[in-house]
C-alpha cells in the first residue's frame, strides 16, 4: 500500500499548531494539521510581556498504518524531523473590558525534512525545507487565583513547496484557519500541582492543485504535572500527558471514493514529561514523548519533542 504524507508543525511557547496531511492526491487523510501534545502541560500560562523567542525540535517516528477498525493494513518507517522558531509579543496592560486580558501575537517558522518508506516497496517519499509557517493574530490571556486561560485565533498558510503528486513536498497546500483554547487549574494555592487541558478546532480549506477538501478536527491535549522547587532560581515540572484526535467531517474532492471520505481518522497517545523552569533568568527547558496506541485510519508510532524558550 502505498501512502504519503508530511508533517509541518509549529510552536509558540504554550500555543502551537501545524499541518499534518496527506501530499499524494489519492493518500489518505491521516492526521489533522495540529501537531499533538505541544500543548499538553501549562496550556492555560501566557508568557511574560514583552518578546519570547522558542525553539522546538520534534522527532516522529511511525511504522505502522492502520484501518478503521485498528487493524495493521502496512508497515514501513516514517520520521520527521522539524525545528520550529517562534516569535511571541505579549502586552504589559491588562483590558479591563475583557475582564482583564492581556494580548499576544505570534508567528512561528519551521524547517522539516521527512522520509517515508514502505517494507515492500522501500523509499517512497522525502523532502525537507521551509515548510507552512503558522500565525496567531490574536491571543487573550486571563490570569486568575488558580487558573490560567488562553483563547486563540489563528491560521496555518501554505508557504511549504506543495506540487500536487510530488513527492518531495514539505507543505500541505492548504490554508487552516484555527480556534482553541487552553486552561490550566491549580489544585493549591502556591500552584504546585496543575491539571491541564488545550483542545483546538481546524477548518480545512480545499488543497491547490487538487480539489481535495480535507475533514475537519478535533485535537486534545492534557496533563496532570507537579512542580518542585530544586533551588531558588530552579523549578523542576514533571507530570503525566496525552494526546486525543478526531477527525470530525468527511473527506472530499473529484478523486476520493465513498470508502475513503467515510475514513475518519482517530489518534489516541500517553507519556510524560519534565520542563526546567528558570524564573530569574526567563529561561524554559522541556523535554515529552508520547506513545500512541489503537490509533484508527492512520500512522501509529511515537513522538520525541525537545524545547527551549527564552523572554526578554
């Protein structure tokens, strides 16, 4: 079987978004454009006002294709490798007539290089460059006594090389417009211990070149996380995280057949995580790594994203 697909993925410190979707005009639809879990931990918490500069770099690594059911339709290696720089500007003043909002703005432009090859058939696919940058023109933040809350607008543009049935593409496209939100609670007064949760809706529009119409989704990410003073100017974050994915619309265009369009895809995965937190310096170290399982019409494998954030 033979099946192509990129992923582009974008940060902005808490908030993140990308592309995840299929390149070959017969592919199918196997992730939404969200890259999973980088919102998984703090995902309520607004950076300090002023510039934040982030880094992340993401491993994937999958081998196996599943089918609506769950069952093992192929095998092969797809990695993905993406360094992701993002620029975020927070406001000092709060707008009281938002209830105390602050406003952000991010941009995030990431570079990828992807290979993807099947047991039977060997190297299929691969390519690497700028891929679709991500941009949030409106983010507001609310601070509260034990809770922290994003609302977010954004859009994924198609600034990745796309060629329709190339297969050294590095771009989805597409544009994505995006709504999410993201709330993290304290469960104490010095808030030590956090639950959070980010969910994020993405409306598709139709790929050039070949008048595909993606489905929509329906992205989910939480933690459970402790955090631990190590030091006067060094926190230490660990927690339990996961990642859910629906897709929540039929695909469709001249090419997909009624068995396709029906595929939804489904992506389910836990792990963990640590971040190192150095409040004085306004430095941020994080390190996840998820493992999905009974994953449904699509890719199945696990993920390894290590970040780095810096204000000023």
């Amino acid at each position: 079987m033979r099946k192509t697909f990129i992923l582009v993925r974008k940060i902005s410190l808490g908030f993140v978004a990308a592309a995840f979707a299929f390149v070959s005009p017969t592919a199918a639809q196997v992730r939404g454009v969200y890259p999973l879990g980088m919102s998984a931990t703090n995902s309520g918490v607004t950076p300090q006002s002023g510039l934040t500069y982030s880094n992340l770099f993401i491993i994937y690594s999958r081998d196996q294709l599943r089918g609506t059911n769950g069952e093992v339709l192929a095998t092969g290696e797809n990695s993905v490798l993406m360094d992701l720089n993002s620029f975020v500007w927070v406001s000092k003043n709060q707008i009281e007539a938002l209830g105390g909002a602050k406003i952000s703005v991010s941009a995030t432009l990431p570079i990828a290089n992807n290979s993807l090859s099947s047991d039977t058939e060997g190297a299929v696919s691969g390519g690497g460059g700028f891929a679709d940058s991500y941009y949030q023109p409106l983010i507001l933040g609310w601070q509260k006594k034990r809770a922290d809350i994003r609302a977010i607008c954004g859009f994924l543009a198609p600034t990745g090389r796309f060629v329709a049935g190339a297969n050294d593409n590095v771009g989805s496209g597409y544009w994505t417009p995006v709504v999410a939100v993201g709330q993290t609670f304290y469960l104490g007064e010095k808030k030590r211990t956090a639950l959070s949760a980010f969910q994020m809706y993405e409306f598709h529009t139709t790929q050039e070149g070949t008048q595909i119409h993606p489905g929509q989704t329906l992205d989910l990410d939480y933690s459970v996380t402790q955090n631990l003073t190590l030091q006067k100017d060094l926190l230490l974050q660990l927690g339990l995280v996961g990642y859910e994915q629906w897709q929540t619309t039929d695909k469709t265009g001249p090419t997909i057949t009624p068995a396709q369009a029906a595929a939804h895809y489904r992506v389910n995965a836990l792990g963990f995580a640590s971040n190192v937190l150095l409040p004085q310096r306004k430095v941020n170290l994080g390190f996840k790594f998820f493992k999905e399982f009974a994953n449904r019409a699509g890719f199945q494998g696990y993920s390894v994203q290590i970040a780095g954030a810096i204000s000023f």
